[in-house]
C-alpha cells in the first residue's frame, strides 16, 4: 500500500474507532509528551484532510483521476505534518505504533482531547 493510501486508510481507521478494535496491549514505546502533543494537533489536522479528499476519491470516476485526488492529498498532508514540526517518517512511525498499543492510542487521544 503507498504511503497516500496509507494516510487516508490509518486515519480513517483512527478516527472511526477501529483503532481499539485492532489494538493489542505490545508495551508504551518511548514517546515523549511532547512529541505525542505534536502528533495529536498534527493528526487532528490530517483527520480534517480526509474530510476533504474522501468525497473527491469517491467522486472520481477513473484510476487516474483518483491518483490525482490521492496525489493532491498526500502532498497536503505531508505539508500539514511536517509544518506542524515533524518528520512524515516519525509520523507514520506513531501512527503505526498506536494502531496495535492501547496505552498509546489512549495518550494520543489524551492530548486530542486537551487541544484547542
């Protein structure tokens, strides 16, 4: 799966609560408070993205026009992430990561719940 679609799928899975569905309890790997609060703003902002790009990648009607829409989306989140100071790698790494850890996902949605 290209790094697009997994942007578009992991966040929807996040978002639609399927996260504690797949979590598994693998142990709170070492992220610091503040990297997890980077993170939240930033995945908050993604989320948004996708509220944009899903109708336009159901919409369109062909293969290509749907790489487009996938295209213009990937480059708007890979902005929106790293503007909010972090690197699409370490992003992706921590979307992974909270996707199969309880106590992760929880710390995330903490500072979720604590942003403005």
């Amino acid at each position: 799966m290209s790094i697009r679609a997994r942007f578009l799928a992991a966040v929807v899975a996040v978002f639609l609560g399927a996260a504690p569905a797949l979590a598994q309890v693998t142990g709170d790997p070492a992220y610091s408070d503040d990297e997890l609060k980077t993170f939240a703003v930033a995945i908050v902002k993604v989320q948004r993205l996708n509220h944009v790009y899903l109708p336009k990648l159901d919409a369109a009607g062909t293969p290509e026009e749907q790489e487009k829409v996938l295209q213009s989306a990937s480059a708007e989140m890979t902005r929106v992430v790293e503007d909010n100071g972090m690197s699409v790698h370490r992003f992706t790494q921590i979307l992974d990561d909270l996707l199969v850890d309880t106590s992760l996902a929880e710390r995330v949605r903490a500072h979720i719940r604590q942003s403005p």
